[in-house]
C-alpha cells in the first residue's frame, strides 16, 4: 500500500522524497484553470482535460531534458 509522508518528515525516512514529488505533480495539474474549477459537468470532458493537462505536463519535463 503507499505511504505518502507527514508534513516535517525528514528526507531520510525514505517517505519524505515522495511527498514532494506527489504534492509537485499535483501543483502542477492545479495551474490549469479548467481543471481548477469544473466548469463542465461531464466526467469524460473533465477526464479528456485532465488528460491534456497530463499530456503537457509531461512534454514541457521533457523539454527540458532536450
């Protein structure tokens, strides 16, 4: 089952590395207005949104390795 650190948790525990890279990604979901706020009350136009976000997310990471 995953574990997901308390807040403080020093980086050695082997936990504390996770958190930051979880709480990151979801930062990153959370910079795109439409997925914010749900405008759209269908689930598959929120997921196909939720998707594209995914989608960019992980093209600017690799951007960057480029």
């Amino acid at each position: 089952m995953p574990a997901i650190a308390r807040l403080g948790t020093l980086y050695g525990t082997g936990l504390g590395t996770y958190r930051w890279v979880v709480e990151r990604s979801f930062a990153w979901l959370h910079g795109f207005r439409r997925l914010r706020i749900r405008w759209k009350r269908r689930a598959d136009i929120h997921e196909a949104f939720l998707k594209l976000a995914c989608c960019l997310i992980t093209h600017r990471q690799l951007g960057s390795f480029c």
